[in-house]
C-alpha cells in the first residue's frame, strides 16, 4: 500500500529562447493543443493527464547554454511509430535516427529534435521482452 498523496497530472517544461518557433513545431507539427495559455509559457494536452509546457528562456528560470544538446528526451509512446515517422516526415521534420528496432531495450523508435535543440523520441515497446 502506497501512503504517499495521489498526482493527478504531470507537466514536462522546456524552455526556449523563441516561444512563437517552438509553438509552431509543436502545434502544426506535432498537432498537440493548447490546453494553457500563461503568456511566456503554454501548456500543451500530450495524453490522459501527461502535459508539455513551453516557457520562454529567462534568466529566472534556467542558466544560459550555447549548448544544443542535452540530456533531456522527450519521449512520446505510440504503437504507430512509423505512420508519425511518415506524417513528420511530409511536415517537413528532419529525422536524426529513422524507426529502428534496439534488441537491448526492445523497442522500437526514432529520434528528432525540435527547434530548441531537445531530443524527441518516439517508440513502442515490443513484446514480449528478452530475458
């Protein structure tokens, strides 16, 4: 039995240093919809109670980096790998990794990256699982 209190909904926030890009990306590309709209940040209905907050890149928030890599990936879960690896795609969307199977993990995905630089996965999982 678990004693601690119940969470009704999680919210992954990125930040951006061009809000009105990333929005772009993630409305016509990806087709997600505003759920929350706070100014300098949007919030973004992913699945059941998982969200996507976008926030433009302050000094308050997050130090600055030149760096576009990082160790954030944003993975999204979904039995149809290849038809969003198709509908991005003729978006326009460049892959860095197209729909491949990793025996290790067994799962099945691909990477992208949006306009910040953040790693985007999205894969299945395959069954049954390797011992």
């Amino acid at each position: 039995m678990c004693d601690r209190p119940p969470i009704e909904q999680q919210i992954t926030f990125l930040y951006t240093q061009d809000l009105e890009t990333s929005t772009q990306f993630y409305e016509d590309k990806l087709g997600f919809q505003l759920w929350l709209d706070q100014g300098k940040c949007r919030i973004y209905h992913v699945t059941g109670s998982g969200y996507l907050g976008l926030c433009q890149d302050s000094e308050a928030f997050i130090p600055k980096t030149n760096n576009k890599q990082s160790s954030i990936i944003f993975t999204l879960v979904t039995q149809q790998v290849d038809e969003w690896f198709e509908y991005l795609q003729k978006r326009g969307v460049e892959f860095e990794k197209p729909p491949t199977l990793n025996e290790k993990y067994r799962i099945y995905h691909c990477f992208l990256r949006d306009p910040n630089g953040y790693l985007i996965e999205i894969q299945r999982f395959e069954s049954p699982p390797l011992p």
